[in-house]
C-alpha cells in the first residue's frame, strides 16, 4: 500500500471542520491523512464541534479525545492552540500539504509565514489579495490542469467562484457573452454577529446576521475575470448575505451576442450538467434552499428559473452548497495536485471518475 499524503487544517471552523469531514465522508481517506490541526479554540471544543454540527448532522463516525489529540475513527490527529504561523513547529509533523482555513492569511508575505515556519505547501480556502500573491488559483473543473507541483501556495478561489465560473464559461462558449451581472445571496458567516456588535472594518457587518438581509462586499468580479480572462471587463458583482444557516444562491443576469431562448439556455446547462456530473448539477423541481444542503456539487443550476427577455437578456438562478461543495472542491483540488507534487516518496493518487 502507498504512503499518504500528510496534510495539516489551520483554522478549524465551518470549513476546516467541512474539509475534515468531506474527507472521513468519502473515499480520500485511502489517499490522504489529516496530522495535526492548529485552531485557537480548546480541545473540548473542537471535538464536540466535530460530532456535532447544525448544518450537516451528527459526524458519521467515532469522534473521541486523547492529550493534546483529537481522534477520528481511531486515527490521532496532534491539535496545537497557536496564533501565529511560527508558533507551530510544523516541521515536525513531516507534511506535505497546509489547508489553511483561518481565512487571516491572504497576501504572500503572510502567507510565507508558514513556509518559513516548516510547512511545505499551502492550499488556501479563499482568494489571495490578487493573483499574484499566489502560484496557482484553482477552479477544479476549470484550470487544475495548470498545476505542475512546483507551487509552494495554492489558492481554491471561493465557493461563489467555484459555483459560477463553470456555468459562465459554458454560457460564454455556447452564447457569447456581452455582459454579466451576479448577484450573490450567501447565507450568514461567523464574521457577522448573531445581534448587533462591533465589526472592525465593515459597518454593515455590525448588525443581527439573523435579523437582516444585509449587504456586503465581494471581490467575486476580479475573481471570475482571474479565471476567465476573456471575460475582463464584462462582469459585475454584489453580495448579500441572508439570514440562512448554509446553502447560497446566485442570481445571474447575462446579456449574449446570440439570439436565445430559454430552452436553448436550459439545453446547455443540462449538457453542463452532463459533462462535469460530479461539479454541476442540474435540477427543475421546485426546490427551496435547504434541499441543497450538504450537497458536494460546485453548482446546481435550477432550469425552471431561467428567464429570458427580448432575445439575449438572460436570468439564471444557480444554488451551492457554500460549505461542503466548496469542502469537497478543496479535496479534488489536492488529489490533482498530488498527482503532480514531486515528493520523497512516491504516492500513488486515484482522481476522482
Ligand atoms: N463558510 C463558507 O461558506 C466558506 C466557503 C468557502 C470559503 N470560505 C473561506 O474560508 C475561510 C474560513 O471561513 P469559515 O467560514 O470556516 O470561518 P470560521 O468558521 O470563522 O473559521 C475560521 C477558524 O479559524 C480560527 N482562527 C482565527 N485566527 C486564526 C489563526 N491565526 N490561526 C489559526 N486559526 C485561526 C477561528 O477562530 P476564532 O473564531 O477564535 O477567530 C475559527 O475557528 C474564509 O477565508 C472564508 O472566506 C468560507
């Protein structure tokens, strides 16, 4: 049997913890082993957490404690309390790769804290400042093909982006896209209070996330562009978070160069839908947000909302789990990337079919 690619969580919260599970939940614990996680909070904490959770359910499988270790299914996991990146000895757990979940981390020289301090490589949880403070942004789907495993920081875009990138690139192929318009409607973050309290840069993030629908910003446009230059200059965002424990949608208005109709939009989205079977789905129930929930696509396009006005105006409505597609696309992303790493020694990765 092959060795395991040893990875370590920063930042054990919604997406360290989904990351955990989408990985105990599915096959990749054949291919990868979680070796330590650093997140602030005590040990009690993080293991209650684990077994349970409001969005998803109660973890399907034994979660127990040991000193200073957490213990999934019987595998020790070493937890540190740290802070800062230096104040792990990473170097000592032999990694190959740091998911760093924290969300603190976002600009290169930051980011190099943890490679200074022994970690390897990191996959990153959200977009970095701008591209270049990283090697590679990856959608998966879309451009994974362009690591080569000599990248040292590695960014998986955000979940928003993960969920319309492949859906505008199949419109712009099939259509030619003039402009695009996304409205995201994102279910609350912990970075909003559940009543009224202080934010330190964003006054609207200051109020009840249950109470209100409440706007924030999103660099979603710069994010799409990064990915799909031939679209730079014709995208637009905005964000609005909802008072929803988990599952997002984005309202997507396009304008084409070709004539269409809402059944030649819903045809390419159903080929989409097709071809990328394990990223994008397709549905025309009448589904509500919740029944998304705990869904690994990237995106599932919702064909009985598609509108089309005159001849080129387009409406989408697209929902994603923002949690565990995104969890589950942080877990594709690394099984490509191992393919590719050149480590001591060699590790044999399935893809995913
Ligand atoms: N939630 C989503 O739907 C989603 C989807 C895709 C991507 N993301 C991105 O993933 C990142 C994490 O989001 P999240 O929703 O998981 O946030 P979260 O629930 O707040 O989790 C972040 C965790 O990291 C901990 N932390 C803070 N500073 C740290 C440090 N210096 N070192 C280690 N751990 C630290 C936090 O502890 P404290 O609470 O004590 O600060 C918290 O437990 C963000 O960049 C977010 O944009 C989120």
């Amino acid at each position: 049997m092959s060795a395991k690619l040893r990875l370590a969580i920063n930042g054990y919260g919604r997406i360290g913890r989904c990351f955990l599970r989408a990985l105990y939940e599915s096959s990749a614990c054949e291919q990868f082993e979680i070796v330590a996680i650093n997140e602030p909070a005590d040990l009690d904490s993080m293991a209650y957490l684990t077994r349970f959770d409001s969005t998803h359910g109660v973890f399907p499988g034994e979660v127990d404690q040991g000193k200073q270790t957490l213990i999934i299914n019987g595998h020790s996991i070493k937890v540190t309390h740290a802070e800062k990146p230096e104040s792990v000895d990473w170097g000592a757990y032999n990694l190959d790769v740091l998911v760093e979940c924290s969300g603190r981390y976002s600009s290169r020289s930051e980011l190099m804290r943890f490679i200074q301090a022994g970690c390897p490589r990191l996959l990153l949880s959200q977009p970095a400042d701008g591209a270049a403070e990283v090697d590679q942004t990856i959608v998966y789907g879309i451009n994974e093909h362009v690591l080569k495993g000599d990248e040292v920081l590695v960014s998986n875009a955000s979940c928003t982006t993960n969920a319309i990138v492949p859906v505008l690139a199949a419109l712009n192929r099939a259509f030619s896209l003039e402009h695009a318009f996304l409205t995201t409607l994102h279910s609350v973050m912990n970075d909003q209070p559940l009543i009224d309290g202080y934010h330190r840069s964003d006054l609207r993030r200051t109020r009840s996330a249950m109470q209100s629908i409440v706007p924030v910003s999103t660099g979603l446009a710069k994010g799409v562009e990064r990915l799909l230059p031939e679209l730079a200059g014709k995208v637009v965002a905005k964000a609005i978070r909802v008072p929803t424990l988990n599952v997002s949608a984005i309202d997507l208005m396009v304008t084409t160069k070709q004539v269409v109709s809402v059944e030649a939009i819903n045809t390419q989205m159903q080929a989409l839908a097709h071809n990328a079977k394990r990223l994008v789905a397709y549905s025309s129930h009448p589904h509500a947000s919740v029944d998304f929930n705990h869904n690994p696509h990237s995106a599932i396009i919702d064909g009985s909302q598609t509108r089309v006005n005159g001849e080129n105006f387009v409406n989408l409505l697209v929902w994603f789990d923002n949690e565990w597609g995104f969890a589950n696309r942080l877990l594709d992303t690394l099984g490509y990337w191992a393919t590719h790493l050149n480590l001591s020694s060699p590790v044999q990765f399935k893809q995913p079919a």
